[in-house]
C-alpha cells in the first residue's frame, strides 16, 4: 500500500489546521511588507525604514530573558 504526501489532508482536523496556518502566514507577510512601505512613505531618512524589523524583534528579546533568568 503506497500513501501520497498529500494523504494528511484528507483527515478534516489536519487540513483545517494547514489551511488556518498558511493563512496566517500570508497575513504575517502582508503586515510586515505594509508596516515597512508605510515607514519608508511617510519618511524621507533612510534609517527608520532600517530600524523596523529590530523594533518589532526587540520585544522577543525582553521575553526570553525573563523566561530564562
């Protein structure tokens, strides 16, 4: 008996937990390519649109140092 990669899919709770994850994905992608244009159009220096991605990364820092120690 042979199984193809797609035979997960045909289980409901799987394929409803893949499509909710792919669309969450898509949805990260957008607010992260909107959150820099809309930096990079209401400034002219170059340097905030360079600083959002560390901005946004700076609170999993924090968290993980208080979970650690």
């Amino acid at each position: 008996m042979t199984t193809s990669a797609c035979s997960p899919l045909h289980k409901s709770l799987f394929c409803d937990r893949s499509i909710a994850s792919i669309v969450s994905n898509i949805g990260c992608w957008l607010e992260d390519t909107e959150g820099a244009w809309l930096i990079s159009s209401i400034t002219i220096s170059p340097l905030f649109p360079q600083l959002y991605n560390p901005v946004l990364f700076l609170p999993n820092i924090s968290r993980t140092d208080i979970m650690s120690g």
